[in-house]
C-alpha cells in the first residue's frame, strides 16, 4: 500500500478500549501537519469501502528501547 500524504492512516479511539484504524477521509493539511478533525476533536477515517468510524485520534505511542 502506497501512504498517501493527504490521507494519512490514523488510529482513533471510539469508546473505551474500541479503536479503528484507516486512512483519513478528509485530506490532512501537510503544510501545517495538522489533521481535519471537526469543532469536537473527532476524525473520520475509512475502515472498508463504504465504512467510515467517527472518534478522538490517540497519541502516537513507541516501544521503550
């Protein structure tokens, strides 16, 4: 899979310990590197062809070296 620099793959939290992982569905502002979240801090991504999950992005998380 080809990463495309306006729809990043993002990882959000739906509830609790629910996550969803895909490309965004709204292009990504690579110039401010910011993410098109709405006025509630939700992101859409796309998680199949015709699905699409709604929730918080969650931090970037690395292994302890």
């Amino acid at each position: 899979m080809i990463e495309d620099p306006w729809h990043p793959i993002v990882t959000v939290q739906l509830s609790g310990s629910i996550t969803a992982q895909g490309p965004t569905v709204e292009e990504a502002d690579v110039r401010r590197q910011s993410l098109p979240t709405d006025m509630h801090g939700k992101l859409a991504v796309r998680t199949g062809e015709n699905t699409v999950a709604v929730g918080r992005p969650i931090q970037k998380m690395r292994k302890p070296s």
